[in-house]
C-alpha cells in the first residue's frame, strides 16, 4: 500500500518551510504542496489560523495528522519514516542533535535569518546587529565541522536539515560565507545527500547571481 502524499502548507522562499520539503524529499515520502500566499496575509486568515493559530509555515497535513513548527516536524518525520537513522534514541547522540535544533530556534533564527528577513521581506530590523550575530554563529560552526562531518556527528541527521536552509542562504542577508572553508564544505555534504531539493534563491544581498 503506497504512502499517501503528505501535504506542506509552505512557502518558497521560507526556509523554515525549506527545512521540512527537505526532509521528506530526503525520506522519499510523497509531497503535496500547498502554496500560503504570505506577501498577502494568507497566514494570518481564519482558514490558516485553523491548522495552526500561530499563523506560521510550514505545517504539513499527514492524512489527518496536522502539526506545525518546522524543528517538531523534523522529529516527527524522522521518528516516524526515518529508521533511526535522522535522530538517534542513543542518549547522547539525540541530545547532540536537540542541541543543534535549538540552535537553529535561535542563534540561526535571530542571526542568518533575521538578516534575510531584512533583504528578502523588508523587515524593520537592525542589520548590523543581526550580521553580527550570523558571524558569531558561523564561527562556533565553522569550528566545530573542523572536527566532524555534519553537526551532530559523522552521519547526517535532522540537525543538518534543521541548520542548512538559512546558513546557505546567508549571502542573500548579506552575511558572507567566504571565511568559513568547514561550513562551505558541510553545505556541499547536505547538498550531495540522496533526495537533495534546494530553496529557490533570490538575486538579493550577497547573492548577485
């Protein structure tokens, strides 16, 4: 019996979103998308606000299973379609990849993402402020891929699917990338994982091409 599509509630150019068509398309599962038209307040309408009163995507539809907030997605699809091999039961290794989840809700959310929200969306934010945070960031990560393939050890886990989607579209917040080799060389390692989808990139920032 085939897996029924599960639908995304996204949108392309949110990275949170990005996150979960990552993971499914990683896992193979069947995707149906469904496009939130954000630009127009789509997500914050009663019929959105009914599947998740945050009013945020992605959340996906999993033949009747609702849930929302990308990091949960992430444990929910790895413990159900992945096998173990996304997020571990072995204490230290899921408290290796919690941590990096959490790292993704804050230094990410509030360094490289807020930095785009400011280019991409126009968000009233302090640039300064928040490109700085990305580069504190960056060096913590750059530092500890010195030592370790993907984030949480030798294999990739949600961690990685967690953390990649703003670190690679950092340029566009103007954050750049060049002066660290380890994390340029950690995004080539996601994007070479089988079922690899990438996030449409905007001509913005530091991304000029």
């Amino acid at each position: 019996m085939s897996q029924p599509a599960i639908k995304l509630y996204h949108h392309p150019l949110s990275g949170h979103a990005h996150r979960v068509e990552l993971m499914l398309s990683l896992l193979q599962l069947p995707i149906e998308r469904v496009f939130v038209d954000l630009a127009n307040g789509e997500h914050k309408q009663a019929a959105f606000l009914a599947i998740n009163a945050f009013g945020q995507v992605p959340v996906i539809d999993d033949n009747g299973t609702l849930l929302s907030d990308s990091n949960a997605i992430l444990v929910y699809l790895a413990k159900k379609y992945g096998d173990g091999a996304w997020l571990s039961d072995e204490p230290l290794a899921a408290a290796r990849v919690q941590r990096w989840l959490s790292v993704a809700a804050g230094q990410v959310a509030y360094g490289p993402a807020a930095a785009r929200l400011i280019t991409v969306f126009a968000a009233p934010l302090n640039a300064e402020e928040v490109i700085a945070r990305a580069h504190t960031l960056l060096k913590v990560m750059d530092k500890e891929l010195a030592t370790t393939a993907f984030l949480a050890g030798a294999t990739a886990t949600i961690a990685d699917v967690a953390n990649y989607s703003y670190i690679a579209h950092a340029p566009e917040g103007n954050v750049s990338l060049e002066p660290y080799a380890n994390v340029r060389a950690w995004l080539q390692r996601v994007e070479a994982l089988p079922g690899f989808v990438p996030m449409q990139r905007t001509v913005i920032g530091l991304q000029t091409h």
